[in-house]
C-alpha cells in the first residue's frame, strides 16, 4: 500500500478526514448529515446562498432528514455550508451531487458536474478522494471528470484518486433512506474503488458493494431506473388496452401479484416524475447512439409513459362529453401536484402536464395540494388553492385525482364532486363509486 493511499484510509478510518459534498439537494444534504453524524468534519457547498444560509442556521428543507437532526450537526460545529469553492483545498474526500437534467432536446446536460469538476479542479490537492454520486451515461467519470481533475497537475491514481457512486434516493420512502440503502461504488483502479467504498462503509449501514468501474457503476443506476421506466411503460399500456376492453386493470394487477415468483406490481398513472426515472433512460439511449445502437424497448415505453398526461385529459373529456359538458369552459380541479404520495416534490410530476394540457383545452383549471402550494413550470409560476373547500369540490365539472395523498379524504371527495377521475386508484376503498372513473 502506498504511503498515500495509507494515509488517506488511516484518516478515514479514524474519522479525522475532512468531507465536502458539492450539492446540497435531496441527494447532497441527506449525505452530508450522515457524514456530520457519523463523526466526520463536513461542509457542504451549494451555489444557492439560500439554501447555505439555511444551513447554517440549521433550518431543514429536505423531508428526509429527520427531525432536528440538521440543526444538531450544525450546533455541533460537525457541518458547516460555504458558497466559496475555495472549501476543497480544506478536504480529503469530496462528493459531487449536483443535477443531471436533460436539455430541450432530451439530451444530457451535464453542465452542473462539468462545472463543479473545473471549480474542484482548481483547488485539488494531493491525497484527494473525489467521488461522482450525479446520475449520468456510462463513461462520464473517467471520460469528462478524470481529464478535467488532472489539468490542476496531478495524475489520478497517483496523486488522487477518483470514484463513481450513484446516489440512490427515494424522497418519502418510510424504510429506505441514505443510511441503510446499499450503495455502489466503482473507482478508477482498485485503490479509487477500495477508498471511496471505505468512505461511504464508516458511514452508511446499507452495506457497500464494489464493481471493477465507474462504467459499470453508472450503467447500473441506469439499469436500475431503465427497469422501472419500462415496467411503468407496460402497465400504462395494459390500463389503456384494459380500458377498451372493460376490464379493470387495477385488479388485474392486484391478481397478478398473487404469484409469489416471476412477477412485480407495477401501476399505471398519468405519467413518470421525480429526478431518476424519467430522465435517465434518456442517458442510456443517448451513449447507445454513439455505439450505432437503436434502444427500441426503452424509446417505446418512454413515448407511452410520456403520452400519459394527454391520454388522461382525453378521458377526462370523454367523461364530461357524456355529462352533456364541453371541457372548452368546463371547471376542472387537479388533486395532487407532487410526483408522488406524500412528498412536496414535483419535479418532473406529470400532474404539471396535466394541468398544460387542460389549460389548452380551454378548462378553468385549478389545483390543491396540501404540500405544495405553487409551482413553477415552464417559465410560469401556477397558485394553487389555499383549501380544499366543500365549494371547490361542488362547484368543479370534473375532479381529477393525480396524487394519492395520503390526508385527502376520499369518501368526502366522492360524495361532494359531481364527477371524480382517479388516476391513482387512490379511491378503490369508497363504496359509492356512482361518480368515479378509473384510468
């Protein structure tokens, strides 16, 4: 083992090493709370003074982290958050969390990571541990971030050492948080992967498992996501087919799921949100293109999943043209913005599409979400409704459930609006279902 490398574990070992997370979103903050908390010395970096200002006064804005845990950290003097990129040449281990979007043509923009890896760059120094936890296509690591790293002079695998590791992050998910969900880890050589893994062991109880590259590491994120994107794809197919042949395809599927091997439940619904699943297959698609490589199954169930917003406002349509009710000037109110139960993230939600697409249809559209009450999208901010009246329930032509919220009381939804579409099954235990239509 080289003097280096020894060094640098005995540091992480003994817990005296200084950890930098760039990025302080649903992925970074959690992270860098589990690091102060393990014992490590953290600072967190973020170009938003907003939310380093909220950090340092210990001011929590990620549902994940429980409680009082953030200011607890804080008060300890265990992290600490900085806008100044100036914070590296202070650490020995650094993580990168910053956004993957897509660009207006569905093309990754990596932007944020190459940006971060430059300003990183700038203040590398020997015995440095950099780890990649953005999602992104296979080879981004040793492709973009290891040429960038090694323009401050120094050699990866030599003077510092470089890993991938993809975050995995479930924003409400009660059991599974960044603690005890396993982590991957693929370094650049064996050293960048044994460190990095030695990193994210002291802290996270999940359990570490390493693979030979950062190529695998990353193809496997987006396997991991690809996965469900697809599976979602069919099922949004099976409620359409269902649809036209009368059949339920809720309880299809809760039929389905009896069989105890070869099959996992998956739901249809008004379409793909939050930051992974509608996003990364795209990076896929895109990287196999360079291989001379057509991805059919996973363009088709992204054409299907992304069709779902449409596909429910057209039946919405039809439910009010039987009701004798235009949806040109038909009130229509949207239940649920976020992307999923219970969470106040509406990134990528398809409720927003929804909401676009009855506004283009000429429907007076509102909303109420207990957990959001504006959003913003595409350039305009949308207000949603203080409170879920008994007068915006009766006055509404068509209410459409796209959020299953767990505090919305279904039996008084059914009996207050005139005509319910649930997206969600969110209502499949009202007994009255006179006024109630299914995806």
């Amino acid at each position: 083992m080289s003097s280096m490398k020894e060094e640098l574990m005995n540091k992480i070992q003994n817990k005296t090493a200084v950890v930098g997370i760039v990025g302080l979103g649903y992925v970074g903050l959690p992270l860098a709370v589990e690091f102060a908390k393990a014992g490590y010395k953290t600072i967190g970096f973020d170009v938003q003074s907003k939310k380093v200002d909220a950090v340092n006064a210990g001011h929590n804005y990620i549902g994940d982290i429980v409680g009082d845990t953030l200011k607890e950290v804080v008060e300890s003097g265990a992290l600490s958050a900085t806008s100044d990129f100036a914070f590296i040449k202070d650490v020995d281990a650094v993580a990168i969390a910053v956004p993957t979007p897509l660009d207006k043509y569905q093309q990754p923009d990596i932007s944020y990571v190459k940006g971060s890896t430059e300003s990183v760059a700038k203040y590398l120094h020997k015995g440095m541990v950099v780890v990649l936890e953005s999602t992104t296509y296979p080879g981004t690591t040793e492709e973009l971030l290891k040429p960038i790293l090694e323009t401050s002079g120094l050699k990866c695998g030599e003077d510092f050492y470089l890993a991938f590791s993809p975050e995995r992050v479930d924003p409400g998910n009660k059991q599974y948080k960044t603690k005890n969900t396993p982590k991957v880890v693929g370094g650049v050589g064996k050293d960048g992967t044994e460190i990095a893994a030695a990193l994210y062991r002291n802290v996270l109880e999940g359990g570490v498992f390493e693979v030979s590259s950062p190529a695998v590491a990353e193809m496997e994120k987006l396997l991991e996501n690809t996965y469900r994107n697809i599976n979602i794809g069919l099922a949004n197919e099976m409620a359409i087919i269902c649809h036209r042949m009368g059949i339920n395809v809720w309880e299809v599927i809760d039929a389905a799921k009896t069989k105890p091997y070869g099959f996992q439940a998956f739901y249809p619904g008004p379409g793909l949100g939050g930051h992974c699943i509608p996003l990364d297959p795209f990076y896929l698609s895109w990287k196999a293109r360079e291989f001379d490589y057509h991805t059919r199954l996973i363009e088709t169930s992204g054409e299907i999943n992304t069709s779902m917003p449409e596909y429910v406002v057209d039946r919405c349509m039809k439910v009010l043209n039987r009701k004798k009710i235009a949806m040109n000037g038909a009130k229509a109110l949207v239940l649920g913005v976020a992307y999923k139960a219970d969470i106040d993230d509406y990134r990528e939600s398809p409720a927003l599409n929804v909401i676009d697409h009855l506004i283009q249809e000429g429907a007076e559209t509102k909303f109420y979400d207990p957990y959001i009450p504006e959003y913003k999208h595409k350039g305009v901010v949308h207000t949603g409704e203080k409170e879920l009246t008994d007068e915006l329930l009766k006055e509404a032509d068509i209410v459409i459930i796209c959020t299953a919220h767990a505090c919305f009381d279904y039996n008084r939804i059914q009996k207050l609006s005139k005509a319910v579409f649930d997206t969600r099954n969110a209502m499949k235990d009202v007994q009255d279902r006179s006024n109630i239509e299914l995806l």
